[in-house]
C-alpha cells in the first residue's frame, strides 16, 4: 500500500493505493482523487512549466508551459528541448512553440505575450 496525498483540488485528501488489489484507492472525496492516486501509481503524469529564451522582446525569458499534462519520466527530455529554442518577438499568448513534444501529444506553449521592446 502506497500514502499520497491528492493534489487535483485544495482538500488535499490522504490517499491510500492498494497496488494488490488493483490500485484500489480510499481517502479519497471525489471520483478525480481515486482517479489521481490510480494514476500517479500507475502512469504519474505533470504539466511541464519553465521558460524559453527570447530577443526583442521586454524580457529575455517567455514562460511557457505544456497545454496537457505529460508523462513524468519525460520532463528532463522536456526541459532539454525547451532549453533549445530562441523565439522573436512578439509572441502571443497561447502561441504554440514546440507541437506535440516529444511525441506526447502535448503542445509547449506561451504563457503569456510578449510584445516587442519599446
């Protein structure tokens, strides 16, 4: 048996996974929290969120994060393409940077606008 604590919502439910009985979880409120400890056994999955660099913009950094959660044994790999790209500014909002990183399905994108420096 596997002690977590569930982090789909501010309760913070302690969890209890019975791996030998399959992935049977108690503690939980809600249906998402038996889904999160299920799942973090299972295949544990994150949103990857860190930053780009940019030129011409007001800030030298753009945050970007993964538009769906991706697979935790990914996130180095992850860190070390996003650690490759040089954007231009503008970027919008939203704005796709890498599409389906890493062959995840997931999209890297902007966290927020950059607009050219003044």
């Amino acid at each position: 048996m596997k002690e977590l604590v569930c982090i789909v919502c501010p309760r913070g439910c302690r969890l209890t996974v019975d791996e030998d009985n399959g992935y049977a979880v108690t503690g939980n409120s809600c249906p998402r929290g038996a889904e999160y400890g299920r799942t973090e056994l299972q295949n544990p999955t994150r949103v990857l969120t860190t930053t780009v660099k940019v030129a011409g913009g007001m800030h030298r950094r753009l945050p970007v994060r993964t538009n769906r959660a991706i697979p935790k044994g990914l996130l180095l790999a992850a860190m070390e393409e996003a650690a490759k790209v040089s954007l231009t500014a503008p970027v919008e909002a939203g704005q796709v940077i890498i599409p389906d990183l890493l062959g995840t399905g997931a999209d890297l994108i902007a966290s927020r606008a950059m607009p050219v420096a003044p």
